[in-house]
C-alpha cells in the first residue's frame, strides 16, 4: 500500500506568497484563514481552559446550595458529585473547543466539508489504528522508564478517577475523554491550527509547528515536571505530528479523530485498571 499518495493532494493549501496577498485582499468568506484568526483560534483555547474551572464553580456552588455542605472544610464534595465535576468539565472544554472552531471557520466561508469532515479511503483508518497500537507501545515503554515507582501513574490517575470501583463511571470519562474531546481538539488543533500554518508554509514546517503547538498546550510539562514532564509532553507532540500528518495525507480529520480517541480511551482504561487494582 502506498501511504504517500495522498500526502501532496488531499488538503488544497495556497502558495505562500500569494496567501499573504490573498490575505489583504481577497472577500471575508473565501474559504482561507486570515492571520487574524490566530488570536480567535487562541481564544477559543483560553475560552475552553477557563470553561473547565467555569463549570467546576457552578456544579460545586449549586451542589453546595442544594444540600448545604461547606465546599472548603467539612464532607465537602461526595466521590460522585467529584466525578462528575471532571467529566462535565472535559466535555464543557471540548463544546467550547467544537463550537468555536465552527465558529471561526463559518466566518471564513469553510463548511464542515472543507474543514475535514470527509469521507476518506478506508487505509487511512487502518493507518491509524496501525500508528496507535505502535504509538502505545512506545508510551508504555517510556512511561515505565520515567515513573518506575508508579507515583507519576497514581497523581495522573488521581485527576480522571475518584470513583475507581465504577465500570459505568469508567465508561462514561472514556466516552467524555476519548470521542468527545478528539473530536473536539482535531477540530481545533487540526482543523484551524494545522490549517492556519499550512496555508503559510511548507507541509513539513506545519506539521512540526502544530503538533508542538499540541504538546505544550497540554501542560504536561508542568504537571510532573523534569524529566517525566519533557517526557510526556514530547509525547503528546508526537501524536500532534502523526495526526496533521494523518489529515495532510487522508484530506479527512476522520482518520486522526480515529488515532486521537483511541489513544485516550486507551489511557483511561488502562488507568481505571491500575487505579482498581
């Protein structure tokens, strides 16, 4: 199978040069980026950063309201009502994500046709699933090197499980983590940021840009900290890499949404596993 082919013809970017004249003058709706767009792709971020502590407040205030339990001292929050807290939150940051990058892209005249969602040639999707299962592997390796005690695993898991003894909560923060937020981040990530940088430069120069645009924007490089976190966050750069390249070569976000949830559902499984174990 030749995997390349696709590469130079699935998504139609302009030429450099003439993007920043077409920039100047070309109609609102031409279905083209303006630089601009680069602070609303931003704020779309920040937007979906701030939902998630937005949602977290209100659910803890009406929590509190409703059954008159202090939220700073005392019982506090319940096991659920936590749980629940981070799985509305991760879906909250994904709406925002989704829907301002439909946004964005409405402004400019692309329709959900143009900016990615396509059918595509069935390889892509075994590619995919190919690059996951090889992508995993390599993580697994590399997550045992950096955190051989296993307390890196327990602080990581500790932010997606409260409720460890629950196979409908396990399913339900992979359903939030895994289709809900690929979905979501390829549309941003892939569908405007990688698109933004395409139509300003070369495939190779996109691809690296994006995806470690991707990987800084997750902030594993704070969390651990050290070597663990340059880890992770070269990691979550790679996956930026492989999923651009995946939309370059496909013409289609279906492909990378497919590589992009099967990795976090992978993630929360094997974390709810270990966090039950």
């Amino acid at each position: 199978m030749r995997f390349s082919v696709g590469i130079v013809q699935a998504l139609p970017m302009t030429d450099p040069a003439l993007a920043a004249t077409a920039d100047r003058a070309a109609p609102l709706r031409d279905g083209r980026l303006r630089g601009i767009d680069a602070l609303w792709i931003a704020l779309v971020f920040f937007l979906g950063q701030g939902a998630v502590i937005a949602a977290s407040l209100v659910i803890g205030v009406v929590y509190g309201l409703i059954t008159h339990r202090p939220l700073l001292g005392g019982e506090g929050l319940t096991a659920d009502v936590t749980q629940a807290v981070i799985v509305v939150a991760m879906a909250t940051a994904a709406a925002v994500f989704f829907f301002g990058s439909l946004w964005i892209a409405r402004r400019r005249g692309i329709g959900m046709v143009e900016l990615g969602f396509r059918r595509t040639e069935g390889r892509w999707y075994l590619l995919a699933a190919v690059l996951f299962v090889l992508f995993f592997l390599i993580d697994g390796f590399l997550f045992r090197w950096v955190d051989p005690s296993g307390a890196l695993q327990e602080q990581l898991t500790s932010q997606l499980f409260l409720r460890t003894d629950s196979v409908l909560w396990m399913g339900v923060v992979a359903l939030a983590a895994g289709p809900i937020t690929a979905v979501a981040e390829e549309t941003l990530f892939r569908g405007l940021v990688y698109r933004w940088l395409r139509e300003r430069a070369t495939v190779i120069v996109a691809v690296l840009a994006s995806g470690a645009l991707f990987g800084i924007s997750h902030f594993y490089f704070l969390v651990p900290g050290g070597t663990a976190g340059i880890v992770l966050t070269t990691e979550i750069m790679v996956m930026g890499f492989l999923t651009a390249w995946l939309v370059q070569a496909s013409g289609s976000l279906w492909p990378p949404i497919l590589l992009h949830l099967l990795n976090n559902s992978a993630v929360v499984l094997f974390a709810f596993i270990d966090a039950a174990g």
